[in-house]
C-alpha cells in the first residue's frame, strides 16, 4: 500500500464537498468511504499528538455522514459489493508481452529518439552511466498527444514488447460507466493487479475524458475518477527491487483540455508529440494495407498498373493518418474487385484487373480526411504554449520566418500560406 499524504486526502476532501453541495449523495458516500480507508491505515503509524486528533475527529464525521445519508448505506454496501466482484473478474493485463520493438514503428524518428532518452535509457546499463549523471529521476510517466489514429496505441504495445513488460490498455469506456463511483474502482483495480507484476505498463488510452480541468463543468462526474487516478499514479514508477520496471503512459487528442495536476512535475510531464505518418512510414502503411512484393521493394502484392507503386500511394496521401491510409487503399482495391464481379456476373468469364491510378485518385477525391488543418494547427500552438487564436494570429509571421530561414513547412502549413496570399 503506497502512503497517502494529507494533500491526498484534501484532494478527496474537496471532491467529497462538492458532491455534498451538488446533492450526489451517492457518489458523496463512495468518497467519504476512500478518506475512511485513508484515516485508518493513517492512524495506526501516525505520531504526532494533534494529527491523531484531527485523523480521530475526521473519522466519527464521515462515519456519521455515511451513517445517515437517505440513500440506504446497507443498499449502497451491497452493491459496492457487487461492483467490486465484477471488476475483480477482470485481468487488466496481458498473459504475455506483445511481440513486438519500436522496430516495428515506421518512420516516426524523433519519435522514437524521445523514447530512447526518456524510457530506455535509464533503464539501460548501457545507458545508465549517462542519464544518472544528469538526470536522478526516472521519469517513467510519459503522455503521448497527437492528431487521432496516428497509432500511439501501437507505439505503446512496441515498447511494452521491446522492454518484455505486460501491458493493461484501459480504454476510455471501460471507466466512462453508467454508475457513479465504478470507474474510480476500476482504475484503483489496475494498479492493484498491476503489483503483481516486476515489468508492467499501464496504457490510458483518451485520458482527456477522465483527466479534463476540474474548472470545466463536464468533468463534474470525472472528478472521483481523476483523483484516484492522481492518487495511485504517485510513487507508482519508483521501483523498489533490482531490474523492477513501472511505467505509466497516458494518450491524448486533446492534451489541451488536461487538468494542470496531471502535467505537473512527477506525473505525466514527459510529453512525446505523436505526429502525422512521415513518408517512410506511409510507405510501410501502404505496403501493410495492399502486401509487399518480396521480389521488387516498390511493388504490391495486389494487382496494379505498373504507374501504381508505393511511393507513389505514400506520396499522394500525405498528411493522412495511418487509419485513413488504411481506409483508402481499402476503398481503391475495391474498385477492380468490383469489376471483375461485374464481369463475372454479366459475360461469365472473369476479365483480370489490377488497381489504376484513376483508381487512387478518385477515391482521393472523395474522401473526407479525419485531419483537418485547424486540428494541426491546434497542435502547433499547444506545442509552442499558446492558445489556438494567439497562434493563430500570429502563424502568417513565424511561418514565414522559418521559411526565409530554409525550414521544411508541413503540408498543412503550406496550404496555410498559400490561402492567405
């Protein structure tokens, strides 16, 4: 059991009053029981003659609130009970690790140079000599944020692979649950099964809808949640036997909407930026969507016009993420699949076809990419620390003073420049 501070338990405290105040007794119970299991792992070890009396005078208030709350305390045991059984059942964590290294992460190199100094460096011997000598924490809560389906989930299950760690991916609506109060249960839950394990990851995938600032008004039902969730992740990454490793890794599409508690110093205030596939890796997406020619690096297992190679695909689809990418070469192989049913079905004879150009181009041109340019630029102006219309204002100035400069603009930024001329 990790040991709880007196910041802790305020935080339940402030949680707990506002549920009071908002008439969700409920939910107001669920906390006052946490700051109970608080009291009394407290009060057996605790010293120090006034704290006692405050942990003692702390413990006869919930008691008595929960005691006579009109909910029905023996209802609400009862179906904590039940809660409790169900999330049991639950084995958050894989049975082995994935097999799988940031080997099999196309392109995305600053991406993976920020893992290597951030995750597996200090986990290194090899490394350990240099990052000691300027670093003593470990660090080994990371934030990944970028544009949706740019694949921070697979990146996450490379490292997991890569490090022989089992990993618990806890999606969003494993906690977004219809009763008040079960996911607090469920994160507590994983980080307890996560003990038994000496290398463990835990993976929040869409942290922004259990982590958004406690100031918005839609996180009224998340409160609880992101408390026990900033609660468990303290001290959770210290190790404490040889070659134990921890790690705690959290994604976003939103990392603008997180409470401030959840990047402060100590939690996730490593944050890795999760960009669009760059051309290498859109080359690898395509040849995973339509196979790889063994024979021939630049040609595809499914039929094609000569035209119709792998750099050509990547190329046209830049600024497309790896699902769309996906989704096209799905939507394009469809179109001779479809002619050679219809000639089937019309002449009896099946006419050999093969993906055209035309093919590719029409699809492109239809298709409605998920990532717009406003999205991106959202990303920009979180990275430089600005509010997206501050940046905004600005962006026509600092772009053109990087290209004067002789740096590379992103598409979106491009496009940017030559709609305002």
């Amino acid at each position: 059991m990790l040991p709880i501070t007196l910041q802790t338990y305020k935080t339940y405290e402030r949680s707990f009053s506002e549920y009071v105040e908002q008439g969700d007794i409920s939910s107001a119970v669920r906390v006052a029981r946490s700051m109970l299991k608080i009291v009394d792992s407290q009060l057996p070890t605790e010293k120090n003659e006034s704290y006692i009396e405050f942990l003692k005078k702390e413990r006869t208030r919930l008691n008595e609130f929960i005691a006579n709350s009109t909910i029905g305390v023996n209802a609400i045991h009862s179906q904590s009970i039940q809660e409790e059984d169900q999330i049991k059942a639950t084995d958050w964590f894989s049975a082995e690790p994935p097999k799988l290294s940031l080997k099999d992460v196309a392109g995305l190199d600053s991406v993976k140079d920020e893992i290597l100094v951030n995750v597996f460096a200090p986990l290194s011997p090899k490394y350990s000599q240099i990052y000691h000598k300027y670093r003593k924490d470990m660090g080994l809560q990371l934030l990944l944020y970028g544009p949706p389906g740019t694949g921070k989930t697979h990146i996450v299950k490379c490292i997991a692979g890569q490090l022989g760690c089992k990993i618990a991916v806890v999606q969003i609506k494993d906690v977004m649950d219809k009763y008040v109060g079960q996911g607090a249960k469920i994160i507590s839950e994983v980080f307890e099964q996560a003990k038994n394990y000496d290398k463990c990851i835990i993976f929040f995938d869409e942290i922004d809808a259990i982590a958004a600032s406690r100031d918005d008004d839609e996180s009224r039902h998340t409160k609880e949640q992101l408390t026990t969730l900033l609660t468990n992740m303290d001290g959770f990454t210290a190790a404490t036997k040889p070659n134990q490793i921890r790690i705690i890794i959290a994604a976003t599409n939103r990392p603008w909407a997180l409470d401030s508690a959840v990047k402060r110093g100590g939690r996730f205030d490593t944050q890795i930026y999760i960009p669009l596939p760059d051309l290498k890796a859109r080359e690898r997406l395509v040849e995973m969507a339509l196979g790889k020619d063994m024979n021939d690096k630049n040609r595809l297992d499914i039929p094609c016009d000569n035209d119709v190679t792998v750099n050509w695909v990547a190329e046209l689809l830049d600024g497309y993420a790896g699902a769309d990418i996906k989704s096209i070469c799905r939507q394009a192989s469809n179109k001779p699949l479809r002619r050679e049913i219809n000639s089937l079905s019309k002449d009896g004879i099946i006419k050999p076809d093969c993906i055209r150009r035309s093919d590719f181009l029409d699809v492109h041109s239809k298709y409605i990419n998920s990532i717009t340019d406003d999205i991106l630029f959202r990303f920009d102006a979180y990275s430089l620390n600005m509010e997206y219309e501050e940046y905004m204002l600005k962006a026509k100035d600092l772009l053109m003073k990087r290209l004067n400069s002789g740096e590379n603009l992103q598409k979106h930024e491009i496009n940017f420049l030559k709609n305002w001329k």
